[in-house]
C-alpha cells in the first residue's frame, strides 16, 4: 500500500482539513482498508460512526441519507466499496459480465440480494452510454448498448476471444432486458448522471457540516472532471494494484500480501504467496493492459482467508505444502512460455504448461483450438525458416542485433518469381526466436521439419472430430515438435559453435 500517502490524508483530516469526499482507487483489498482509515478519521473527528456499503444496487439512498441531518449523531460518515460509479466506458462489458451472473430472472419474484447486485450492474453500465434506465421499453434501453458491450469482457473472452456470438448476444439482450423490467418494478434506478451531479455538489461542499462519503474503488475513469477535481484537492488518492510487467512479473503482491496477513493475522511464506498467486491470479484480456482480472484478484484474498482460518489453529503460519494442498490450480498459464518450452526442446516442461494451461480454461475445447492456432502457426513457421537455412546455408545467430544485420535480410529475400514470402509479416525480434529454434534443432532434422506440416494437419482432423480425446492430439504434436532434432549430435551443434 503506499502508505505514506494514506498516512498524510488521515493527518490532514486529524489536523482538521477535512474534505466532503474521498475517492481511493487500487487494488479492491487495498483501496478498502486505506478508505476504512480515511472514513475512521473522519468519523473520529466528528464522533459518528461509519456506514458501510459494498457493491450497493443504487446509490440515491445512500446520498438522500447522507444528504439529510441525523436526530441522534452529530455527523455522518459513509464508505462504500466497489460501486464501479466512476468507471468509463471500457468497464461496461465486464459490468454485463457481473450482470449475467444474476440471470434468469422469473415474471413477478422479488429480486434476491445477489439479484439486486447484478441489476445495479446492468443499471451502471447503461449509466455509462447515457441511456435513461427508466424509460421507454426494457428491451429498447438495452438494444441502445453497443454490441461489443454485450460480446462480453475480460472473463467472457477469456473463454473465446470474440466474445458472444450474435445468437448468444440476442438471448443474453432479453434476459437482460427481464432484469431491468424487475429492477424497475422493486424502484431501483442504479446510477444516474444525477448521481455524479449531486456527487460534484457535495465535493463542492454539498453536504451538512461534518457528513463525508468515501468510495473505494478498484478502478476509476482519470479523465472524468469529478476525478480530476478529486486529485486536484488531495482528496483522491491511488494504492497499489495487481499488475504484470512486459516480462510477465507480478508487482503489488507484497502489498496485497501483508494486508492480508494484517487482516487475518495469519502470515505466509513468500514461496507459498507467489504458489497461491500462480494457482488463482488471471491476466486481463488486452494484450496492451497489464492488470489483474477482478474475479481472479478476490480469488487470490479469498483462498487467502480460507487457508488463513485452518492454520489459525496449527503452525500459524501458511506454507507452500499448504497452499498446494488446499488450492486448486486455476491460474493463468502464459501460452507465449508454453510456445518457448516447446521452441527450447524442454517437451516434458511444454507438456505440464500445456495440461495446466487447458485444466485452468474456463472452458477447455475453445481454449484447446485456440492453442492449436497458435501452435500451428508456429509449426508453418518453424518448417520454413528451417527449410531456408538449409536452402541458404545460413549459420545460427544468437545475437539479436548480428542477426538483424546479417542473416534477416538474406532470411527475407524476394522469393523468385515475386512470390509472396512466408515469413515477411513477422516481426524481427520474434522471427530471430523461431531461428535459433530451427537452428538447435540442426540439419539432421530435415525430414522431421518436412513432416510438420502433415502432422498439424492431422491433429486438426483429429481435434475437429476425428478423435475422441482431443487432449491426447494435442499433447502429441507438442510433444513432436519439442523432441524434433534432439538426437541431432553435430551440425547444430557445429553452427552454434561457428557462430560464436
């Protein structure tokens, strides 16, 4: 947590420099305990009590309330977590997402409190398109969403890169469309542009002498003129966040980690820690977005406080045996390293990345063809630069820079005849590592290399029908290709030893 930010704002609002609101923004295990110390001070300060809200359908009770004075308190302090009211446009999909967890609903029942949360989901992300939640037909103010809204977000295309199908879309639109129906029959409206006006109005001092609301919050839109305006005044204030770098490491875990022990009072071994984060933490869809899914991040505090609660009485402390034994493995399986194990020769490493990579898919077959894809372009490109170092007799390179140099553009060449060349679309850095997998597996791999093709081919057959264990295919191409030229004893390693 960076604390020394969360430490200032509580001795600001100690020393008496109070503000009306308080935005904390990071990690949803970390933004709740800094917006707690927040909350605490200023409830502190005034001699109230503190109201909490988790995840609430709607915000218009919540602000009718703080907006009035209290018979019986002299102020009034209230925290609310993971509204999601400062979020843009870009949460909408994974608000579907939430929202699609609290379907069906049935013609006339009273929406449950799990019901309730999905409906104000739905309310947010209309909020977020300035469709009006209490007007016009149900089914119209949800056909006014975007369509790449309801193809679904980070989980939904974790399972399937293009989201929802047309046919899928139009089914989850009437359920949806049910839901809004409900949630307008029991008075919910969610979030409005109202909501943020009167939000700005009690920024702007809005609110009675000595009431103050603060949100915590895991994301927030930082272009929004109620952000900014929040940023400005020191009155909104970020913690750290689950992230992972270009080279796939994990930054804000201490943190989260010792928040968690604080809680529960239960520490972890750091082996144990990055154990559990392997087996629950997920990558958010982008390719450009370095975060942490939301769901697979509550996992992670989760299976914390569970195995917290069973040591609590035992060595006090959770160890990596522990974690093994009590978390199931449903982590995020970096295919790109799986691609590497494969390249780099390692088939009983590539044959464990790749029964975990589909044992943790949401679900397997999608996740299966879409490795199969990928492998397949691999394979094509293997076979050709293999192919043209043959043809070429080009020495392996394992500097980057020498290879750009000297052996790209003779690898790159017009093809003749003006042929269109199979390797021009790749980019340098990416080609290089499909070079030095062709160049360890050595010429003795001809007729291996010649093969591939034919193999892949095969196992599309046998994945598309033409087996009834596709697993099994699959592994057996993986295992193929890694194994390729590993009895070759001397000419790869004669260029290597050429090249320097």
């Amino acid at each position: 947590m960076k604390a020394p930010e969360i430490d200032a704002a509580v001795e600001r609002i100690e020393g008496g420099d109070r503000q009306p609101l308080y935005l904390v923004i990071g990690e949803q295990v970390l933004a709740d305990r800094a917006a707690s110390r927040i909350a605490d001070a200023l409830a502190g300060a005034s001699g109230c009590e503190v109201a909490t809200y988790k995840r609430p359908a709607e915000l218009r009770p919540i602000l009718a309330d703080l907006s009035t004075f209290s018979l019986f308190d002299p102020a009034k302090v209230t925290l609310v977590c993971d509204s999601a009211i400062f979020a843009d446009r870009r949460a909408a999909a994974d608000l579907i997402d939430d929202a699609e967890a609290g379907l069906p609903v049935s013609a006339g029942d009273a929406l449950s409190s799990a019901k309730k949360e999905a409906a104000g989901r739905l309310l947010q992300a209309l909020r977020l398109f300035g469709v009006a939640a209490d007007a016009g037909a149900p089914e119209e103010a949800v056909s006014s969403l975007p369509d790449w809204v309801l193809q679904g977000g980070s989980r939904v295309r974790r399972r399937n890169r293009r989201g929802r199908t047309k046919k899928q879309c139009g089914e989850l639109a009437r359920d949806l469309a049910a839901l809004l129906e409900a949630a307008r029959a029991e008075g919910l409206i969610g979030w409005s542009d109202g909501d943020l006006a009167e939000l700005s109005r009690a920024a702007d001092g809005g609110l009675p002498e000595g009431h103050a609301l603060v949100f915590a919050e895991r994301t927030a839109d930082s272009a929004h003129p109620l952000v900014k305006r929040l940023f400005e005044r020191t009155a909104a204030l970020r913690v750290e966040a689950l992230e992972f770098d270009r080279r796939g490491n994990l930054g804000g875990l201490d943190a989260v980690v010792a928040e968690l022990a604080r809680e529960t009072g239960i520490g972890i071994d750091r082996d144990a820690a990055q154990e559990l984060a392997r087996r629950t933490l997920r990558k958010t869809s982008g390719r450009s977005d370095p975060g942490v899914e939301a769901d697979s991040a509550a996992r992670f505090a989760a299976e914390y406080r569970k195995i917290a609660e069973t040591v609590r009485d035992g060595v006090g402390r959770v160890d990596l045996a522990t974690v093994r034994e009590m978390v199931v493995d449903r982590g995020d399986q970096d295919v790109w390293k799986l691609l590497d194990a494969i390249a780099e020769q390692r088939p009983a490493d590539a044959l464990a990345q790749l029964r975990r990579h589909l044992d943790s898919a949401p679900e397997r077959i999608p996740a299966r063809l879409s490795f199969f894809a990928l492998l397949a372009r691999f394979c094509e490109q293997l076979a050709t630069v293999h192919g043209l170092m043959a043809a070429l007799d080009l020495p392996a390179e394992r500097n980057y820079n020498r290879f750009k140099a000297q052996v790209l553009p003779r690898l790159s060449a017009e093809l003749p005849g003006g042929k269109s060349h199979p390797l021009m679309r790749i980019h340098p850095f990416r080609l290089h590592r499909i070079f030095q997998a062709a160049s360890a597996r050595g010429p003795g791999a001809g007729q291996e290399m010649a093969e591939l093709p034919w193999k892949v081919l095969e196992t599309e057959v046998r994945l598309k029908g033409g087996s009834a264990d596709g697993d099994t295919a699959l592994e057996a191409l993986v295992v193929a290709v890694a194994r390729a030229g590993a009895g070759e004893s001397g000419g790869g390693a004669s260029r290597r030893r050429r090249a320097g």
